[in-house]
C-alpha cells in the first residue's frame, strides 16, 4: 500500500497550494478586518472569530504574489499553529486532497530565499503541481521584520 498525504488545497490566482488537513482548523468566508497600526504589511488585520481574536495574514503579500483586486473578497483559512489560530487569505478554497507519497518531491535546490523556507514541496498532479506549504513558517514574520 503506497502512503499518501491529505491536504487542504486553495489558490491565490491560478496558482494551487496546499496545507497538511490537520493543521486546518476551519474555512471562513470573508471577515470585517480591524486594521493594526504599525504591523508588518502581510499582516491585514484582527478577526473576532466567535469571540476568538485571530491575526489575518494576506498570502497574497506573504508570498510576494501581486494584490488581489479590491472587488475580491478573500477567503479565510483558519491554522492552529503553536502559537495559537491564525488566518491566512487567499482568493479561493479548493478540495481537500488525498495524494500519493510517490508524487512529492522537495524543492529544487535552485530555489533559493522565501521560497525554500515557506515550500516544502510539490505533488506533481496530472495537470499542475500542488505546492505544499510549511504551515508553521508561512505565519511568521519574515525574518527581517522581526
């Protein structure tokens, strides 16, 4: 029996990633945001979540993509991390996806910076890659603004 992977996939253009299932805590449609002052530029904003306070972090900005366009709204997916719920934006959720252990390579060692640290790699689908992300290392501040 070969082993595979759930993954909780969404896009931010045409571009699929995906999330270990089991970090996702839940998807959320768009949420009023409360602006922080003075929060690092990935960082949209504070979302009350069922009287839970969640940090909302636009993947679009986390991941050096161009901005969505104003009249899209966002969706919400919701991590536990260790650190507590945190919500990352994106344009679109897609299907939770179950693939073979057998399809995933890591990043080429050619990819250098951001990158190398946020993917750990790609399923290779029948018609595109499914990039997997670090969940723990998406939500952190890149190491320059801490």
């Amino acid at each position: 029996m070969t082993a595979s992977h759930q993954y909780c996939t969404f896009y931010l253009g045409d571009q699929c990633f995906g999330l270990d299932v089991l970090k996702v805590q839940e998807i959320v449609r768009y949420q009023p945001l409360t602006m922080v002052p003075l929060a690092h530029p990935m960082v949209r904003g504070l979302i009350n979540l069922r009287g839970q306070i969640v940090t909302a972090i636009d993947l679009r900005v986390r991941l050096a993509l161009p901005p969505r366009l104003e009249s899209d709204e966002p969706v919400n997916v919701v991590l536990q991390t260790d650190d507590g719920a945190v919500s990352l934006m994106v344009d679109e959720i897609g299907d939770v996806m179950e693939v073979a252990e057998e399809h995933f390579e890591r990043p080429p060692e050619t990819l250098r910076g951001a990158a190398w640290d946020l993917i750990q790699g790609a399923y290779k689908l029948t018609d595109r890659l499914l990039v997997i992300l670090d969940p723990e290392l998406v939500v952190s501040l890149p190491a320059e603004q801490n």
